[in-house]
C-alpha cells in the first residue's frame, strides 16, 4: 500500500493544469486517502511511526496555519473585487479557506511521506526512481507538444496558442508539459533533475547510462520551457551548496564554480533567461507606456510585472496582518492598490513568491513562514547531515517557493520529505511517536 501512495502522489502532482471544478487531482486523491489511511491505521493497530522531529515540524506547520486562519478571518472587513466568471472555491472568504486546507493537505503528506521513506532505503529508491519516472513522461509529453507547434508553424501564425503540452506567447514557443505556464513547468523539472542526481549520486542506484539519459531528456525540457524561474532556482540552490559546503577549500570552490558556470552559461544563453530579465526590468520602469500600448495584454496588467506595484502597496497598508491568505485576486482590482492600472481582465496571481505572499500574510508571518519553510535544512544539519546533495533537496522547497512556486504546489513538499527522511534513517531521528 505505501509503494501505491508514493507512486500515485509522484504520478499526479505535476498535474497541475487538469483541473476539475479548480481541483487538482492530487487534491482529490489526498482527500480521500489520508482520511482512508488514517482510518485503516487506526483499525488494524499499526500507526505511522513518526519520529519527533517531524512532529515538531507538523506543529510549526499548524501554528502558521493557525494564524493564518486568525489573519485571514480579520481580513473579512475588506471590500472585494473578485473577478467575475471564476469558481465558488475563489470567492472570499472560501479562498481562504481553501488555500488553508491545501497547505495543511500537502505538509501532512510531507510527514508521511518522510516517515515512510525513514523505513528503508528500498522505499526512499522507489520513491525517487517513481518521481523521476513521472517526471520523465512529463517532459516527454511537453516536448511532443513542441515538437508538433514548431512543425505546423503554429508559433508564427498565432502568437498566443496553448497546444497541450507546449504554448506560445510572441511567437516563442514554450514547453509546459501539465503546468499552465512554462515557468512553473521548468521549476518542477529542477526539482526532478535534483532528485534523479540524488538516486544516482546518494542513494546509488540506477546505471551511468540510465542516469545519463534521464538527465539529458530532463535538461532538454528546462530548455525548451525557457523556464528562467526554473534555471533561478538551479543556479542558486547551487550557490548556495557550494559556499556552504565545509570541506572545500576556497580555490578549490573557485574551480567548481568555474566549471558550473562553464556548463550553466550555454543553457542560460540558448533559453534566453538574461534577455527576459532585461525585459522585465526595462517594462517595469517604464510601466505606464507599455500598459498604455497594451491596455488589454494580460501579460501587461497580470502577473509579475502588475504585481510589482500592486504588491508594494498592499504591504504599505497592512504590513503586520496582510490583506489575508489567497485575497491577493479579491483585492488585486481594488483603487486603493492598483493606482494607475487598469484593472486585470481575469484572475490574476502575483507570482512573486515569498515578496507575493508578503502582501496576503503580512511580514511578521511572513517570517515565520520562512523558518517554518527552512526547518528541514534545520533538521539536517542538527543531525549531523554533510552531504551537499541531501541538504540541497531539503532546501528546494524553500529556494521554489522563493522564486515563485505558490506554496500550494505540492510537488516541493514531496522533495523535501525525500531528503528529510533519508537524513533521518542515516543520522537519526530521535525516538518515534
């Protein structure tokens, strides 16, 4: 029974764009089996184990939701501007509630999942070689979907086309496999690269060959998803890594970060991720012009660029409470934040990760949130872990969510319970409750 859980949770969180009645299907599958799993454990007298390191994190994760229920039922005194046509699930003050009961959903599978993988190393490959698998077919199915938009020169005839897996937007063509967007697309495949150099490299399993050829397939899509958030994340989860790693020497952490740019440098170039920057900055400065070329264009007044002024202005007016979890949409239109945008045609998110949820959660919570975040790179280093691998998929979650990945994905938590649960098998957990 765990092997299915594990298989079914990797199968169905890169799902994120079928959705059904705005519910994803790892929601629907979670919904019916942690209260099955928990029911079967309660009559058959065998309970998960879970060691009392994540059970503290269980705890910090419920107190940050707790608050954040208190935060978001306060915000109720808002006027709203929901956006018209979208479902009952987004309307305050459900949204709240929603996005409540999504988070509690994915760090209670977080727990599990790393208490299952604590149990054996056979468990920990079968989830990982499962992750990487699903994530394999993902890319697959994108790069087909690319494959037939450039072959029908489809991205020069319409410039704004989604075609299953793949989209264009200015006549560039975007891998996106299950995602809406390319960018969220190209975090998820870091997170698989990351997992599959964890199997390979850690848990030393699979052959060289294997490796290689689910690596190349793996880089081949973060390419042609011209994700820069996914490349983001890489670039400084690798940073990081490095200058946090204590058994290197400076020169010879010098030499590895010149071999790493050698390699990154190519991919950043060919993805066009310095050149969307530059973009984004220069259409950000000059906002007005641009929103007043392309008053309709949702990618002018929605999103990053639009929430880049909105954002700043939430924050300056509720800096302690915040504007409530999920009310960014609600208040997104509202006059007292937009100034001078129009307001957003559709729903819109800010996409801003961390900076984004500082407007909804207020800063003070914000900063627990952070911490509650980093816990498992706590763990892991409180229990003597020193691997550069294991410790850099403890911090994935944190560095995806800091660059844009919403903290209802669920694909992170799954990363980080990979990680936590190995740590705690070699090093040790303490005792189990």
């Amino acid at each position: 029974m765990t092997k299915v859980f594990l298989a079914a949770l990797c199968a169905l969180a890169p799902l994120a764009n079928l959705r059904a009645a705005d519910i994803e299907p790892v929601e629907f599958y979670l919904l019916a089996a942690l209260p099955l799993g928990a029911m079967f454990s309660w009559r058959l007298r065998r309970p998960l184990a879970v060691p009392r390191d994540l059970f503290d994190l269980a705890r910090l994760y419920g107190g940050f939701l707790t608050l954040a229920a208190i935060l978001a039922a306060l915000a109720w005194r808002f006027h709203f501007y929901a956006p018209s046509g979208v479902s009952w699930l987004k309307t305050p003050p459900i949204i709240s509630f929603v996005r409540i009961v999504q988070v509690a959903m994915a760090a209670t599978t977080m727990i599990a999942v790393a208490a299952a993988v604590r149990r054996s190393a056979a468990t920990a490959d079968f989830f990982a070689r499962a992750y990487a698998a699903a994530g394999v077919v993902s890319v697959l199915y994108g790069t087909a979907s690319w494959l037939a938009i450039w072959y029908r020169g489809a991205a020069a005839a319409q410039p704004e086309l989604n075609w299953f897996g793949a989209q264009t937007r200015w006549g560039v063509i975007h891998e996106r496999g299950f995602f809406v967007e390319g960018g969220p697309f190209g975090v998820y495949v870091a997170s698989v690269i990351m997992v599959a150099m964890f199997r390979h490299l850690v848990l030393r399993r699979g052959t060289n060959m294997a490796f290689g050829l689910v690596t190349g397939v793996l880089m081949l899509g973060l390419l042609l998803s011209r994700s820069k958030a996914g490349l983001c994340v890489l670039v400084a989860l690798g940073l990081w890594t490095l200058l946090t790693a204590g058994h290197l020497r400076a020169h010879r952490k010098a030499i590895v970060l010149a071999c790493a740019a050698l390699l990154i440098a190519p991919i950043v170039y060919l993805n066009g991720t310095i050149t969307g920057l530059a973009n984004y900055w220069n259409n950000y400065r000059r906002l007005e012009l641009v929103v007043l070329a392309h008053p309709f264009n949702g990618s002018t007044v929605e999103g990053r660029l639009a929430a880049l002024y909105v954002a700043p202005a939430m924050i300056a007016r509720h800096p302690l409470a915040g504007v409530g979890l999920g009310n960014y949409s609600e208040l997104r239109n509202s006059p007292l934040y937009t100034g001078d945008l129009p307001p957003a045609p559709g729903w819109d998110a800010p996409g801003l990760g961390f900076f984004g949820y500082a407007a909804e959660l207020g800063l003070p919570l914000l900063g627990f949130l952070m911490f509650v975040v980093w816990t498992p790179v706590r763990i892991a280093h409180r229990r003597g872990e020193r691997g550069e691998l294991a410790l850099a998929l403890c911090a994935f979650q944190f560095f995806a969510e800091l660059f844009g990945t919403p903290i209802t994905f669920y694909y992170p938590y799954l990363v980080a319970a990979l990680a936590l649960g190995h740590v705690l098998r070699e090093r040790g957990g303490g005792e189990a409750l």
